[in-house]
C-alpha cells in the first residue's frame, strides 16, 4: 500500500464508515465513477490528503476491501446495511456543510 495509512472496522469510525460507503458507490458505479461522484469526505488530516488522488484512493480502497467484506461477513448483512444507510445520511450532511464552505464536521 506504499506508506498509505490504514483504518480498522469500527462502526463508529468516521473514517471506516466513509470507506465502507465508498466501497458501495465503487460496487454500484465503478471506481472512476465513484470517485467522482460520492468520494469519502475523511476526517483524519492523513486521509484527507488522499481523498482527492484518485491513485492513492484507489490503493487505499483496495487495501481495504477485504476487510470491509469480512467485516459485513461478521456483523451480518442486514445490520450492515442499518449502519451504512445511518452513516450515509451524515455522509450527506457532511458533503453539505463542505460544500457551503463551512468545513466543519460534528
């Protein structure tokens, strides 16, 4: 992953949350599409710094793809499915407030 951080499934992990939401749009859409469209919006100043390359995203994201699937493996589908669409609306909140140049986060 070439010095790239790494994160850890944690529910209540911004950050874990924004990749496994991302991973979703990556499934439904495609990398590039993704990318463009519903891109993380991380929260750790070192993950800031890759959410906007798109070829250290896409490392990241493969970094973690197979513990985003063992991780649903393990909670379960259905309350998988609880905690992303719970986190995609904040997801949209957050997008939101960055996007009025407030830049904060909650």
């Amino acid at each position: 992953m070439s010095g790239l951080p790494t994160i850890t499934a944690d529910p209540n992990d911004w950050d874990w949350m924004e990749i496994v939401t991302f991973d979703n749009a990556v499934e439904s859409e495609g990398f590039e599409y993704a990318f463009d469209h519903y891109g993380p919006l991380f929260r750790r100043p070192e993950l800031r710094g890759i959410e906007k390359d798109m070829g250290k995203l896409r490392d990241f994201w493969r970094a973690h793809t197979e513990a985003i699937e063992a991780w649903g493996e393990e909670i379960g589908w259905d309350t998988y499915g609880d905690l992303y669409d719970a986190h995609l609306d904040k997801h949209h909140e957050e997008s939101a407030r960055r996007r009025a140049g407030s830049g904060g986060v909650s």
